[in-house]
C-alpha cells in the first residue's frame, strides 16, 4: 500500500469513527429513522409503518438529524454531501 493510500484509509477510518460517533449522540428516534433510510432503504411509509408513526414524523425526525450529523461532521469532507435519502427515490 502506497503512503497515499496509507492517509486515505486512515482519513476513511477516522471519518467513520466520527460519523458512528454522530450518530450516537443523536435521539433514538432519529438515528432509527435515519438507519431505516439508509441502511435498510426503507421509504418514509415503510418507516411509519414500521415504527408506527405518520409520514411527517419521520420526514422531521430525519431531518432534523441529518441536520445534526451535518453540523457534527462539518470538518469532514466526505460527508459534505448529506442530504435527505428520499430525495433520491422521487
């Protein structure tokens, strides 16, 4: 592995320490939402379904923690692109 490689992955490995570290300081409610977003490509209806909720709650609950990650990863430019994922499901 090259010395440049060598920052890149150390540069990836912190970011993800601080994105994981973000994201555990958020409320339960918006890091759930965010994770069925993300991880599991869930749609604003399958989340309320899934937590029992109507839609606009975890519209909220995702933006204000995107918001949240957004401030708390600023430094970050890996993360400069956070935006809403439904957004890439119209």
């Amino acid at each position: 592995m090259s010395e440049a490689d060598t920052r890149d992955t150390a540069a990836g490995d912190t970011a993800r320490a601080a994105l994981d570290a973000a994201l555990s300081r958020l409320p339960d409610d918006q890091r759930q939402a965010i994770e069925l977003a993300v991880g599991a490509r869930m749609t604003y209806h399958q989340i309320a379904n899934h937590v029992g909720v109507p839609g606009n709650v975890v519209q909220q609950r995702i933006n204000r923690g995107l918001q949240a990650l957004h401030v708390a990863l600023r430094d970050y430019p890996q993360f400069n692109g956070l935006h809403n994922p439904e957004s890439d499901r119209s």
